[in-house]
C-alpha cells in the first residue's frame, strides 16, 4: 500500500534503529487492510513528517493564549505580572512559528504589544508625566482581557443549551399515504348552504318571550271623543289610523263599544254594505 507521495520517489521506510527488522509475531494482527489480516508494516510505506501531530492546548487567539496563562498562574488580572506572561508567551509563540507561520502573524502581534507595555512600564517617568500621570500602560490590555473572558464565559453557557441534532433528536413518525383519508373539497356554495342551514336552526330553537302590555280602555275612550269633537262624521276605519298592533286595536274597538254603549256617540249606515260612520250621540239644548 502506498499513498500519493510514493509516486514522486520520496520514500521513507519506517524502520528500527538497527539495520534488521523484527517481525512481528505471527499471531499479532496489526490492521485489517480489505477483511485480510495485516501482521507487519510494508517496507515501503511512507510517512510523512507532520503525519501526526499532538495539540495539547488549543488556543482561539493571542487574548485566549493571553488569558490562559493569567488564569493558570492565579494572576491578578488587574495587576498583571508582564515580565513572566510575556516570556511565557513568546515561548508559545516561537513553538506555533515554527510549524505554521501563517497562524503564527497574529500572535506575533499581541507579543509585540506586550513588548511594548513592558517597555513603557521600565522607562522611568518624566516629571510632566507625573503631573499629568498618563495611566497604567496596561489599562487597555486589562479591559479587552475582561470582555474576551466575558464572551467566552456567555459562549459557553451558550453552547451548553440543548440543540437540536447535537443532544436531541425530534421524533419523526411515518404515514403511510394510503391510510391518510382525503377530505373533500368545499367550495363557496357549499359554505353558503351550511351557513343558511344554520340560521335554519336558529330560528326553530329560538325562544319567544311574552311581556304584559298596560293598556287602558278609558285612555282610548278619551282618544275617540277628541276625534269626534274635531270633525262632525268619522268613517270606522279612520278611528283605527295609527294602531298598529293587535292589542292596541282591539282595547280601541272595545273602548268605541264602551261608548256606543253609554249612548256617547252614534254609529250610522245609510244603506246595506254602505260604509259606517262614527258621529257624538245628538244632545238637545
């Protein structure tokens, strides 16, 4: 078995430190290469020089490095000890150089800063600046060191919420399509038949309330005799203009009879199927 590289000529055997190799014993199985048992290493297997590397602590940027080192030292992150962060930062810093310069620039960057705080921090001060007093060179550094950490502390309560697809899985459950029963289709008409249908029933079910109505017959005795005062012949049916409803029409009718009957006023027909007129009853002077 041989990977790419092989192809260019760069071959590096992996073999002891002596000249004969050991095999290994017949019973020990290495690996399994397609089901068949593999008891040695090929002779001409390569292995390249980064094939395998081993990260012990990694490292979001140059302020989790930062950090790290405080907190892992019980440093007061307010009084900062710059002289061993910083040593011990460019240890890391010379160690990540020399595999991967790229990742190495960034990091590159904060040792710089940290240079340069340690610097303003041994340079003695002048008098002006004892009078002005520019501030602790490590007040910024502290104040971005305490955001980060308060990030990442929210991350991490963050990323310790259940998700979905991580720590659970919703339940999916399978119908078949046959056993789904189609519902009908509704169109408006039939959405209309419905809604008639039901006022239908409303109003079978309906509850009819009967209320007692006061009605006088000496009011409507009072009424009729104002009319007639006015106008010397009435024709029946106009007695009756404004009644509209039942009761009110007959306690009217028994009011005009009331009067007929204590001979108050006169009801006259000049002929059969003549119209009927209502006049007050004749009184001599």
């Amino acid at each position: 078995m041989m990977p790419d590289g092989a192809a260019d000529g760069h071959q590096v055997p992996v073999q002891p430190a002596n000249d004969t190799p050991h095999p290994a014993p017949v019973d020990a199985t290495l690996a399994r290469l397609y089901g068949e048992p593999l008891t040695r290493l090929p002779t001409d297997l390569y292995i390249p020089p980064d094939a395998l590397e081993i990260f012990l602590d990694a490292f979001e940027g140059p302020l989790d490095l930062l950090l790290y080192l405080i907190r892992r030292q019980n440093f007061n992150i307010l009084d900062i000890p710059m002289a061993q962060v910083t040593l011990q930062y460019l240890v890391y810093v010379e160690q990540i150089r020399k595999s991967n310069l790229e990742l190495a620039a960034e990091y590159l960057l904060m040792a710089a800063m940290l240079i340069e705080i340690k610097s303003r921090m041994l340079l003695p001060k002048r008098q002006d600046d004892l009078i002005e007093d520019a501030g602790d060179p490590r007040a910024e550094l502290v104040r971005r060191l305490l955001d980060y950490e308060q990030i990442k502390t929210a991350a991490v309560a963050l990323g310790n919420v259940p998700q979905e697809g991580r720590d659970f899985v919703r339940p999916e459950l399978f119908v078949e399509q046959g056993l789904v029963q189609p519902l009908p289709d509704v169109d408006p008409w039939d959405l209309q038949r419905a809604w008639l249908d039901v006022l239908r029933r409303a109003k079978l079910t309906q509850h009819h309330r009967i209320g007692r109505q006061e009605l006088s017959v000496r009011e409507h005795m009072s009424a009729i005799l104002r009319t007639l005062q006015s106008q010397r012949f009435v024709e029946f049916g106009d007695l009756f203009a404004g009644q509209h409803t039942v009761p009110i029409v007959v306690v009217h009718f028994v009011a005009m009879l009331e009067l007929a009957k204590e001979t108050l006023i006169e009801i006259t027909q000049a002929e059969p199927f003549a119209p009927i007129y209502v006049r007050l009853a004749y009184s001599p002077a």
